[in-house]
C-alpha cells in the first residue's frame, strides 16, 4: 500500500512538472529538445544591426558563416553590397558600438 502511494506521488510530481513545461513552452519562456552533434556549434546566421533608410528601404548587416554582409533591401529586391571576412578587429568594432568606418 505505501509503495502505491509512493509511486502516485512522483507521478503526480511528474505530471506537474511535464505541464509547467508544456505552459511555459507555449509562453515562450521554456525550450528543450535534444542537440546533434551538427547544432552544437554556433549559431551560422545573425542579425548584427538593421538601419532604415526609408518606410521601404533598409540596411542590413548580417554574419553569415563567418563573413559580414551588407545587404539593401528595397520593394525591388535585394543587394549585397559588401562582404568582408570576420575578423577579431570587425567583431571588437561592432560590440564597441563604433560609428565610424572599418579601416580593411
């Protein structure tokens, strides 16, 4: 009889947990799944800064498998402008949060 007991107290401890993290999941406050050994790396594509230009013109400088990427986005399409290598002077540059031009 207390074995019972026992097992539909972890189970009931169990099921609260399993639905705490079902709500939070759906909030968004809760992630989990299982990494391949491919997704344990960093992440290849990142949003570094937007600039609008216009309503319909923008600026966008991603990183993209180590390079960076100026892109122009217009209601025509969309063009690189420039790509450069990642470098360790790039990346101090951007958290700097520095205004001024990179120096290649």
């Amino acid at each position: 009889m207390e074995q019972f007991e026992q097992l539909f107290a972890v189970a009931g401890v169990l099921m609260l947990l399993g639905g705490s993290l079902y709500f939070l999941r759906g909030k968004g406050m809760a992630r989990f799944g299982l990494k391949t050994a491919g997704a344990a790396g960093a992440r290849q594509l990142q949003s570094i800064e937007r600039l609008p230009l216009t309503p319909q013109h923008s600026l966008h400088l991603i990183r993209v498998y180590g390079r960076i990427v100026l892109i122009a986005v217009s209601p025509g399409g969309c063009s690189v402008l420039d790509g450069s290598a990642w470098s360790q002077s790039t990346q101090e540059w951007i958290q700097s949060g520095d205004e001024r031009t990179l120096a290649r």
